[in-house]
C-alpha cells in the first residue's frame, strides 16, 4: 500500500510535502512511518526510553540543502548545512523542551481542500499511536493526504518546582564534594 503524507519539523526548515510512502498504512503507527525516511533526504532523529519505560523523540537533524524545499510559512531562505533542535528535561533547569506531535489529514470537503487535525489527548508515545487515529470523518469524504507536523515546544517549570530543583542541584555538588 502507499500512502501520501505531508512532513514538517518547526524550527528545521523541513517541509516534506507529498511524500509517496510504501508499506505502510493510516493505521501504522507514528515511529514505523517516521522510520520510512530516517537517515534519508537529510532528516535523522533520535529516540530513548524515559524512566517510565515511555519511548520519546529526543533530537532531530535536517541538513538543509540546495534541493530543500522552503517551508511556505517561512521568510526568507535560510542558510544552507545541518540543524538540529533537542530536548532539554531535568532537575536542574527552570524549563523543558520537549517534542509535540500533530496529525491530520487533507480533505476535499464541497470542492474545498481543508487540513483537518487529529485530536490527542495528552502525549501518548509516537511508537503507540497511529497515524490515523482519532479520524472521525465520514467515509464519503475522501482524505487527499496525510500530515504529521513536529515542533518543540517550551515548558516553564512552576516557582515551586524550581525551588525543587535548585535544592536538589546543590544537594548533588555538596555530595560531590564529599570524600
């Protein structure tokens, strides 16, 4: 089977639009359609297990290039070589930065293409969740292509969390310095 799908990382310049994917489905999860192009057209990620046994996003590159295509919501042309955003989560830092994922899909709906979103509640891991899910659509309106947008996004730990992690960071450099 092959599926069309529209690829975009905020804050890489990657914009992958109508890509043509083989074996996979809508059902196929988010990890096994991302491992389609992984170590191809410039665009790697890396992923780890949290203590929760959760499997997350944790980097991402793209090598952005003569032949990339400019996201049509950017200005300007960005310059050309690797970029690559991360993750930031630990005691020690007043904010995380973690990857979101969106997923929808292109209809034609009274002659009209119109980009319909997915909805998700909370985060659930990209290796649990298909593509699809959460597509309510009638069956007689016909989906164009897929979409899965990227972005990281910024969390601002609450004062008393900070307070939390302060304490415990100087806690940790009065027990290095310990004989």
């Amino acid at each position: 089977m092959s599926l069309t799908l529209n690829f975009r990382v905020v804050g890489l310049y990657l914009d992958f639009p109508n890509l043509s994917l083989t074996d996979v489905e809508p059902t196929s999860t988010v990890k096994k359609i991302m491992k389609q192009f992984k170590d191809t057209r410039g665009f790697t990620y890396e992923s780890e297990k949290t203590n929760s046994g959760k499997e997350i996003v944790t980097s991402m590159t793209y090598n952005y290039s003569a032949s990339s295509q400019r996201p049509d919501n950017s200005s300007g042309d960005p310059p050309l070589g690797p970029r690559t955003l991360a993750i930031i989560i630990g005691d020690d830092v007043d904010v995380s930065r973690v990857w979101q994922y969106y997923r929808g899909a292109k209809v034609m709906i009274s002659g009209q293409e119109v980009d319909i979103e997915f909805p998700t509640f909370g985060q659930p891991s990209f290796t649990d969740l298909s593509l699809n899910e959460g597509n309510s659509l009638p069956a007689d309106i016909p989906i164009i292509s897929y979409s899965l947008t990227w972005r990281l996004v910024t969390i601002d730990k609450l004062p008393e969390q900070r307070g939390l992690n302060l304490r415990s960071a100087l806690r940790r450099a009065v027990a290095a310095r310990q004989p």
